[in-house]
C-alpha cells in the first residue's frame, strides 16, 4: 500500500489557491486512473485503488494546512505504512513558478503543513513532491498563497501538474531514487 498525500486548505473558497496545488494534483491523480474521493476517514478525504499496477490511498486532509499531519499521521499508522510509502505534495514559495523537486527526506522548510505531518508521522525520511509557486515580488507570502493563480500562470500550473502526476506514477514503480534522477535533472535542464 502507498499513500499519497495532497496538501490543501478543504472548502470552495480555497480550491484553485496557490497553496492547494497539493489537493489539484492528487485530484488530478484520481481522475486520471478513475478514482473517487468518496470517504472521509482520519479527518481527510481518500479515494483507495489501484494504480500502475500498486493498491494506493490518495489523501486530502480536511484539518486545514498547519494541522496537515493529524490526518496524515493516522493514516500512516492505520495502514501500517513504511515511510518509504509515503509520498506528500505540496506549494513550495522558494521553487519558482511551474518547477518540480522531489526530495528523499528533510526537514520542513517553514511549510507549516510539513513541519505537522513530520511532527505526528515520527520521522522526516519520507518522499515530497514539491510545487513551485514562486514567490511574490511584494506583499504578504500569507495573502499571496491563498490567492487564486492567474489565467496565464494557471495554464503554466495546468502543465505543472501533470509534470508532477508522471513523478507520482515514476515513485510507484521505482521509488524516490530514480525519480529524483528523472525529475529533477529534467527541471534542471539536463
């Protein structure tokens, strides 16, 4: 079993923020492979299957950003979960806008919502698919990630995450390793 998680403020108010890039992704994900978010369980919403071929739980925590890892924590344990079978995706401020980095482990970083799910999971050592959203040249980062994303970034985000969906689906099949040698160098032009 893998679990994949997407971090995301719950409600309609939030859906295209910048900082839900984490729950579009996942929904992405589900839509993708005929999934469905159609149970709540351990505070978030999951929709559980199969995809490429491996049984997956695709998680959205309904605690909010900052209590992301209440949810996440539980499920982990619930499901007996390795941290090698944990994937988490989320907005990255310091990656700029449309860029994928997927990191083996490490601390949080200053996302509040990590530094949660590190906190209840007991470990840093698990995947992130970090989402760049860039940072803004003015203003509050706060207001800027419960933005919504404008027209034009939003067709660059709408590439993004299928860039980011691929990553997924390269982790189920041959874990963080080669798909940080995949993904990475390609977002650094090698």
């Amino acid at each position: 079993m893998k679990l994949i998680v997407g971090l995301g403020n719950p409600g309609a108010a939030y859906a295209r923020n910048r900082h839900n890039v984490g729950f579009q992704l996942v929904e992405g994900l589900a839509k993708a492979h005929g999934l469905v978010f159609s149970r709540q369980q351990f505070r978030a919403r999951v929709a559980a299957g199969r995809i490429a071929g491996h049984d997956v739980i695709l998680a959205k925590p309904l605690t909010f950003m900052n209590l992301s890892g209440n949810a996440v924590g539980s499920l982990a344990h619930f499901f007996k979960l390795a941290s090698a079978d944990l994937i988490v995706a989320y907005d990255d401020l310091d990656l700029p806008l449309g860029r994928v980095r997927l990191r083996a482990g490490g601390g949080s970083g200053g996302h509040k919502g990590m530094k949660s799910i590190i906190e209840r999971v007991g470990t840093d050592q698990f995947a992130r698919l970090r989402i760049g959203i860039g940072r803004p040249t003015a203003g509050d980062p706060v207001d800027y990630v419960l933005e919504n994303f404008s027209k034009d970034d939003s067709i660059t985000m709408a590439e993004t995450l299928e860039h980011g969906r691929q990553a997924i689906l390269v982790w189920l099949d041959e874990g963080i390793d080669a798909t940080m040698n995949q993904f990475n160098r390609v977002a650094d032009g090698d």
